[in-house]
C-alpha cells in the first residue's frame, strides 16, 4: 500500500513528480524508436523478401558497419521511403 501525500513533504513530492516526468520521457523515446524499428524492418522485409529476422539482422548490420545507433539507421530508411 502506497503511503498517503500528506506523508511527505513537498521537496519528496516535487523530486517524485520530476523522476515521474523523466521516466514518462524515456517510456515515449523508447515507443518512438520501437515504432521506426518496426518500419524500417517491414521496409527491409518487403524489399529484400526477407523474413522478420533477417531484416532486423541487416539493421543491426548496417549499424556496425557505419558506428551508427540503430534507430538512426532505421529513422534514415523510412526517411527515405516517404
């Protein structure tokens, strides 16, 4: 059970609201790239015939080979298709 707000002060209220607020920022970059990964590997997947795998697996290739994050490489693709 969670303790009541007038348990604490408003400092403790003030830092929670504030680490609530950074982990609601890190859950949406998080949906945000899972949802470009998504695309650009259904992009991979349609122009390459490849399965599921596979094209997660080139992402991941092509993010070695340029030392590049993996969402940058898949935010590039769908770029490019639009």
């Amino acid at each position: 059970m969670l303790p009541s707000v007038e348990q604490h002060s408003p400092a403790e209220r003030q830092h929670e609201v504030e680490r609530l607020r950074a982990q609601l920022d890190e859950l949406s970059k998080a949906l945000e790239t899972r949802e470009v990964v998504g695309q650009a590997t259904g992009i991979l997947m349609v122009t390459n015939k490849s399965s599921l795998d596979q094209a997660f697996q080139e992402l991941l290739r092509r993010s070695k080979a340029t030392n590049r994050k993996l969402c940058d490489i898949a935010r590039e693709l769908v770029a490019n298709m639009s």
